[in-house]
C-alpha cells in the first residue's frame, strides 16, 4: 500500500478539529487490519476523540539502535468558497489531479497534515522499509488547540529522535517554529430598531487568497476584514452610518477570504455612496493588483430593510477598534533572514448571542519567535479592544521551538536529502506553530526535525499537494531512517 493510495482514504474520512472521532475509529481499524500495536490515549475520559500511538518492531539488524517518533495531526482546517455545498462533518473531500498537483473541489484538501499521516502508514505498512524501532503519534486538534499535543502523557513516547511530518516544503528542513496565542473579544449590544429614511444596503468583499496566517502572513495578500471595514470607517466619517449586520473570516488560524456587512446610511446619501464606493474599490484594486488578481468588491441595495440595527455610538466604537487592530508582519528576525520573527492576524468577526445577550466576537492571533514579543504583541491588541469597550480574552497559547543547528538527526536528514538529490537542503525555521514546541516541554531531550512534501494555499480552498515532491520526500524519508 503506497502514500498516495492511504492519503485517497483518510480523505474519505471526516476530520474536523475538534471532530476527529471518525478519524480515530479509522486509524484503530487500520491498525487492526495490519496487525499494528496501538494505543488509544483519549483527551476525556469517555471521549471518543484522542491520540493514537501505533507502535513497529525495528527490522532485522536495526534492534539496537534508539528508536523514532513519526508524528503527524490527523485533524484538517475546514474551508470552502461559499458557493460550494459541503458539509466536513459527513463529507469525504472531493480530489482532483491537474498539471502534476493534486487539489480539492471547493474546498481545503486536508493534505496538512493528512499526507503526514499517510506516510507515517505507508512507512508502518511497507515490508521493504529498514528502520529502528517506530512509534507513529497521530494528534488531534492541532489546527485550533494543539489539544492532542498538549494532552499527550510525558512517559509515552520511548524514542529519543522525533521526525514531525508537518512541513510544507520540499527540499526544506525545519528546526524550529514560532510560538502562538489567541486574542478573543467580545462587543456586546442591544439592538435597537432600524430608522425611517435611511437606504439599507449590502457590502462583500470576496475572492481574496487568504491563506496559512503563519505562512502567509507576509505575502501582502487581502485580508476581507479590514478591507471591509476600511471602507466602513470611511464611510462612517461622510455620513450618518447605522450597521445592521457584520460577518468576515472562519478559523484564527486563516488569513479572512470573505466579508460581508448590511449597512444603512441617509436616503438623500444613496447617490454618494455609490460614488464613494466606487474610488473606494479603485484605491484597493490599485493596491493589491500584484498579488489579488481575484478581488471581489460588490456593493447592492438590501433585499428588504433590516429590522434592528447596532446601537450608532456601539457602531462606531465596533468599526475604530477593528480598523485599530493591527494586522500583518510586526518584526522581521535579525537572526535568520527572511524569517518573520512576529505577526498577528485579525481572523473572523461574527455575531454571536449567549444567555447575556447579542455581543460581536473578535478573533485574533499572534505569532512571534520570542514569548516576550508574543505576549506584548498580544496585550497591544487586547488594548485596541479594550479601548472600544470589549471584553478581552487570550488563549492559552503554545511555545515556540528553538533552533537546534547541531542537532544529529538534523545532519543525517541534511546528508540523506545531498545524497538522494545531489544537492543539500534548506534548514529553516518557520513561522507558523508546530507540535515541537509543546514536545520540547514533555520531552526535553528528544532530538527533532520536520520535514514533508510541498503544500501551497494551505488553510484556503486553493491548497494543493505536488505530487512529484511527495515521491522525492517518500525516497528521502526512508534513507533518513535507514541511516538512524
């Protein structure tokens, strides 16, 4: 059974963060199947939801050499263009396979990290792999909690060398990755009813890339949500502006692709706000040609009027906070170049109603190489916020992983790609999170790397998986552990 045949079949399976519970039956079978030792380390009690831990005897000659961890996530971000009719819970992902890269309909792939997992099975499964003993961890929530990693048990894992099959370029290995947090807040409101004479009319912003936050960041593309309410705060400073809806982005973790707002402004403003709407979206074409060649700015009149509004004074605290709330690259590493060392991501703005009543909910994260920076980072935004009479949470967030140059299983990887490509890798460290920087915590003297095919558009709808890296990883991979 090859990668690519394992990785068609976990994409028959639903795996959400959060909802992995068929991804873990699926593994347990799979393991069944194939006669692998598993261990099932649930995150609850009584959940069917958890870590799987499969466990493979070194093969002959390789019985005293110091084991190896494969780890991989098994859950997926869960993205689709709005006109696509899927459902994640129940759906299996819809591929195809064009000029060499295998993509999805609609939808994000689940290739992060759902071909890191194949190729941790393809290795457990391949009779003609040579490797020291093998421990292959599948996590779970990695995508919006690191909870399977933050869950896993200290004592479990016998290897001293771990290789994390969640990179996402080829001839790239990584040593090292940023650490994380959330920002939530929370715009509380009693709605109020719409006014007489006013023009209620609707505002979207689409066809954005979007993109892995970590990623991405630092490629300029849009981000809908502060294109939008860029708009809205100009608008707001020409005319009596009343918001009656407001929505933009899905998961922390995405750079937002969409946003929509239903606005209403004075009747005799209809005409100028066509006319201000229309050098509005001039300014912004201009801006993003380079990068955005898909935008969709689109302003129409509401289908009926809306029957209750946000507060006027609540609106404009709303649109000065978020058109405050930074967004983007923060710092550049003066240690590795090219690197970025912090950002933050202005992620979704939905509304939400609880037993306290209506209140808008905020999304943020923060990235940085630094835990002080990250932490400053994250009290600048929950500064912003709370200046606009939010009330302000964090997550608990995740450590980064420092860099280990002379690392040994870093240099048998490095001679393992010179040798299968004639040529020596990138070593890199990267600004999107990794499990590693929890592992380094619960195993401090574990040796790791991580590496794996390349991935584009991650996070988005437009991810795609080459497939010709995939066969380059797959040869490099088993001379790494041949080599352990």
């Amino acid at each position: 059974m090859n990668v690519f045949d394992i990785f068609a079949k976990i994409n028959g399976v639903p795996r959400p963060s959060k909802h992995e519970e068929k991804m873990c039956a699926w593994l347990i079978a799979f393991a069944e199947e194939h006669g692998i030792e598993y261990e099932f380390l649930p995150i609850a009690d009584g959940s069917p939801v958890g870590n799987i831990l499969m466990r493979c005897p070194a093969t002959a000659g390789y019985e005293n050499h110091e084991g190896v961890v494969l780890q991989a996530h098994i859950d997926m971000v869960c993205e689709k263009n709005s006109d696509i009719d899927h459902d994640f819970l129940n759906n299996p992902i819809q591929t195809y396979i064009e000029d060499g890269w295998m993509h999805a309909r609609g939808t994000t792939l689940g290739a992060d990290d759902g071909i890191g997992v194949a190729m941790a099975l393809a290795v457990l499964t391949d009779p003609a792999a040579k490797h020291p003993a093998i421990e292959c961890l599948f996590t779970v929530d990695e995508e919006t909690g690191l909870t399977g990693a933050n869950c896993m048990p200290a004592g479990k894992l016998h290897g001293t060398r771990l290789i994390n099959l969640d990179n996402e370029d080829d001839g790239q290995i990584c040593m090292g990755c940023a650490g994380g947090v959330g920002t939530l807040a929370k715009f509380r409101y009693v709605p109020e009813k719409g006014p007489e004479n006013f023009f209620a009319a609707e505002i979207s912003v689409g066809g954005l890339m979007g993109g892995h936050s970590g990623e991405d960041i630092h490629k300029g593309r849009g981000n809908a949500n502060k294109l939008l309410v860029r708009f809205l705060y100009t608008l707001m400073n020409h005319t009596d502006l009343r918001l009656a809806a407001i929505d933009g982005g899905n998961l922390r973790n995405a750079i937002a692709r969409e946003a929509k707002a239903t606005l209403l402004v004075p009747m005799a403003f209809k005409e100028d706000l066509r006319v201000l709407f229309n050098h509005y979206v001039a300014d912004i074409e201009n801006e993003l040609r380079a990068v955005e060649t898909d935008l969709s700015l689109t302003l129409s009149s509401a289908s009926r009027a809306p029957e209750t509004i946000f507060p006027a004074p609540f609106t404009a605290s709303l649109i000065r906070a978020l058109y405050a709330c930074p967004h983007g690259v923060i710092a550049m590493s003066h240690d590795i170049p090219g690197l970025v060392q912090t950002s933050t991501n202005l992620a979704s703005v939905k509304m939400r109603e609880d037993e306290q009543g209506h209140y808008i909910e905020v999304n943020t994260s923060q990235r940085s190489s630094f835990e002080s920076e990250k932490h400053s980072l994250k009290e600048m935004v929950a500064c912003v916020f709370t200046l606009g009479g939010a009330e302000v949470e964090h997550t608990e967030g995740y450590p980064g992983w420092q860099p280990n140059p002379s690392s040994q299983l870093l240099q048998i990887a490095v001679q393992a790609w010179r040798e299968n490509e004639g040529k020596d890798p990138q070593v890199v460290a990267i600004h999107a999170g990794l499990e590693c920087g929890l592992f380094t915590e619960k195993f401090p003297d574990m040796d790791m790397i991580a590496f794996g095919p390349t991935l584009r558009g991650v996070h988005a709808p437009g991810e795609r998986l080459d497939l010709a890296s995939l066969d380059r990883f797959w040869a490099v991979l088993l001379d790494v552990l041949k080599n352990l």
